[in-house]
C-alpha cells in the first residue's frame, strides 16, 4: 500500500488479517496512527512507516506498536517524528531492527529501549540529537 496518498486508517481495516506477517505503508500522507489500528496483526514480524508526515504524532501513534508482540522490523524513517512516548516498545522484546532516522528527534529518556533486548540494529541519525 505503498504511495497511495492514505491520510487515516480506520481501526478496523486490518481486523480480520490475522495471519499477516508483513505490512509496508511507505509514502503515504500518515499523520497519527490510532493505538488499536494494529491491535489484530499478531504474526506481524515487519511494519514500514516510512516516508509518512507523522508529525501529528500523538501518544495514540507511539501506543499503536504495544499488541505487535511478534514486531522484528520497524521502520520509522522520515516521518517527523519529534517525540517518543516512554513506554512506546514496551510490549517489542523480539524488536531486532529499529529505524528512526531522518526525524526530529531531540531527546528520549533512558529506559525507552530497555525492553528491546534482541535489537542488534538501531538507526538515529539525521535527527535534532544534542
């Protein structure tokens, strides 16, 4: 679904897809993600964001990640992304590529990736880091 101009996602439209391992909604026009939007994709190991205008980000988008239990690639990269919410991969312990670059990212504290215990890569740069 990628470069389709999609602005929302209803909370439903994933409902009954279950078994869905992979979903890639690169460079859309996304400017928040309600918290319960993935809440049914449990056998989701890759989720792409890139390239949206997520600078609408409210904390609805950094909660929509906690059901994705199974997530091994999340893909944040240019979305504008100013803040991350303390608890925004709390429920990703099988987290092993995250990808935050290219966003406006000041600051996060201290125990936001401490339950990523398999994250080998993490990506940063090009933010607004002092």
């Amino acid at each position: 679904m990628r470069g389709n101009q999609i602005t929302v996602i209803h909370p439903t439209a994933f409902q009954n897809l279950n078994s869905l391992k992979r979903l890639k909604l690169d460079g859309n026009q996304l400017k928040n993600v309600e918290s319960n939007v993935f809440e049914s994709l449990h056998h989701l190991i890759q989720l792409t964001l890139r390239d949206n205008v997520l600078l609408a980000q409210t904390s609805d988008t950094g909660h929509a990640f906690s059901k994705l239990s199974a997530l091994q690639n999340l893909d944040l990269n240019n979305c504008g992304i100013k803040t991350l919410p303390d608890n925004m991969f709390a429920n990703n312990a099988m987290l092993e590529v995250l990808e935050l670059t290219t966003n406006s990212i000041i600051s996060w504290k201290s125990e936001l990736f401490k339950p990523l215990r398999n994250l080998t890569i993490l990506t940063m740069a090009n933010n607004k880091i002092a």
